[in-house]
C-alpha cells in the first residue's frame, strides 16, 4: 500500500457501541493512532446506542485527547437499531 496516496484522502470511521466500557477508550486510541500514521484527514464517529455503563462518559471524554473524534448518542437501548 501506498502510504503517501492515503494522506489526500478522507477517511470516516462508524463505530457503534453498546456497553463497551471495558475496551472502547483502547480500541478508540488504537484506532486513532493507526489513522495518524496513515491519513491526513479523517474522522472516528462513535454512535451510542443507549448504553446503560460508563461507554458514553469515556467516549465523551475522550474528545480531548483524540480531535478527531465525534460522539453520537441515541436514546434506544440494545445492539442495533
């Protein structure tokens, strides 16, 4: 793969979550930190789907420490809509 090309490009990644407290803020760094290593410009969309943990707080936490992130949170509690 050509790393060079890839910086031009924008990259979105959907990540839904529910009750994912133990591993969202790794997987969300790891994800991050791999896209900084490979794309200029992109963008991790976190949508919480009425998560009933503390999945939601970490994510929004997170905002601060990972500019590229966005949160989303929807009322409907459970794995998909």
């Amino acid at each position: 793969m050509n790393f060079s090309l890839n910086k031009h490009k924008q990259v979105t990644i959907i990540c839904p979550v529910y009750n994912e407290s133990s591993i969202v803020r790794h997987n969300i760094l790891l994800i991050s930190e791999y896209l900084n290593k490979t794309f200029l410009n992109w963008e991790i969309i976190v949508v919480d789907n009425g998560s009933v943990d503390d999945t939601y707080k970490i994510i929004t936490e997170l905002t601060s420490e990972v500019p590229g992130l966005k949160v989303a949170r929807l009322e409907k509690k459970g794995l998909g809509l």
